[in-house]
C-alpha cells in the first residue's frame, strides 16, 4: 500500500465529513496524525490538480471543482432536472419565454431541460452550445474558481469573435474577456443583447459550495417591455431552485 495515496485519500474523506467549512491545515494535519509539514505537501498537489481548493490566502481548505467534474454524471444531472424542472417550468409560464436549464460539459453549454412559450415567434435554444456564445454558459464560467478558469482556457483558447462579439471592441480582447467575466461574477448575473436581436437573462446555481449550471430566459429583444421584471423573475427562479439544492446537500 503507497503511503502517500493513503494520506491523500484520508484528507478527502475527512473533507467529506465535513463539507460545509473551510477545515485549516493544522485540523487536517492534528486530527489524521499527520506531520504538518507532510501534510501540506499533499494538499499543495491536491490544490494544483483541482480536487481541493481555498477562497483566500491563509483560509482553510475545502473541495475543489474536480470533485463536481468527476461526479458530473447522467444521474447528478437528472437529479439537478428533477430538482429545478417545477421552477423552470414557472419561470417559462410566468414570462410565456423560453426558460432553460444549462450546465457545462465537456466544455459545453448542454441545456437539460426548458419550455416552449405559446407564441408564434419563439426563441428555441441549441442543446449543445459554445459556452462562451450563450449567457447561460458564460454565467457558470464566470464563476469558476480562477484556476478552473484558466485551465478551460488552455483547452479552448479566448473566444473567436463569433462567439463573443463584445469582448472584440477592445483593443485588448484578453483583458476585456476577464473585465466581463468579472463583472458576470460581480452582479451575480448576466443580461446579453446579442447580434440577432435576442435578449438572455441568466444567473448561476449552487451546489456544495461550487456553481453546478445556470438558469435562464431567451426571448426576442422586440417583445422585452420590462428588463428589471425579467431579471427579478430569473433571480427569484434561481433562488428558489439553490434553495432546494442546499437542502439535498444537508441530507
């Protein structure tokens, strides 16, 4: 049996126990037996391979976004649907638009679920998208821990200007790409009038402390008469559905 991979897994499986705090290094090292020192070693690697993370400098520790990436399964999503559905489902009745549910996957915006309006001129979503061109993608990747973030960049590259037409009216497309992320993070939010007169409104969901997808409305920037309303009942569906997902989570 390999030491250091036993002394890896009993620091997760005391993170598990306690998933709601931020536990500092001299819990974790005091409460397993461990030398400190020794200790921090393997959290230092844990730290770089995403599967722990801290908020802040000199903070404790906690899952990292590997954690949601492995168990990001067929059954965690039907489990988020089953969960969110009756609140999308409101959403899209209440506004008579097209309400959707979205995660990431495989660096995808993937909608799990949303409704179909009763009107002739609809806003009918693609299933699978670029995440940086949809707002119900962007508003998940806004909220990635910054080495999550900069880890999807090595893989994807900054958006083309197809994708994200905004960001390529700065002279530094780099600089503006995280300014709009920033401020996404910031409002807790986004609302996008994309080139094809189509209005989004989107805000994040929440599970064990990390952003699990987003939930949002698509609907013809001609028909929108009250962007604070909108953006309200998207807020409260958010809300609502974090709610019911911090309560599995304390089960």
């Amino acid at each position: 049996m390999i030491q250091s991979i036993v002394r890896a897994m009993d620091i997760i499986e005391y993170l598990a126990a306690n998933p709601k705090r931020e536990i500092p290094l001299r819990e974790i090292a005091d409460s397993l037996g461990l030398d400190r020192g020794t200790c921090a070693n393997i959290i230092k690697t844990l730290v770089s391979r995403g599967y722990i993370q801290q908020s802040a400098p000199r903070s404790g520790y906690k899952f990292g976004y590997m954690f949601y990436k492995l168990t990001g399964s067929a059954m965690v999503h039907e489990e988020i649907t089953k969960i969110a559905r009756e609140d999308v489902e409101r959403l899209g009745n209440e506004t008579n638009e097209s309400a959707i549910l979205s995660i990431i996957k495989n660096d995808k915006r993937i909608v799990l679920f949303y409704t179909t309006p009763d009107r002739e001129l609809i806003v009918r979503p693609n299933i699978d998208k670029s995440v940086y061109s949809a707002n119900t993608g962007r508003v998940i990747l806004a909220h990635y821990t910054p080495d999550h973030l900069e880890k999807f960049l090595i893989r994807n590259s900054l958006p083309s200007k197809q994708e994200w037409p905004a960001i390529y009216l700065s002279e530094d497309v780099e600089l503006e790409f995280r300014r709009r992320l920033h401020k996404i993070r910031k409002l807790g939010y986004e609302i996008d009038f994309d080139t094809n007169g189509i209005v989004g409104f989107a805000a994040p969901l929440w599970r064990a402390g990390h952003v699990a997808g987003s939930v949002g409305i698509y609907l013809p920037a001609s028909r929108m008469h009250s962007e604070e309303e909108l953006l309200h009942r998207v807020l409260a569906t958010a809300e609502s559905i974090n709610k019911k997902l911090e309560l599995t989570d304390n089960i």
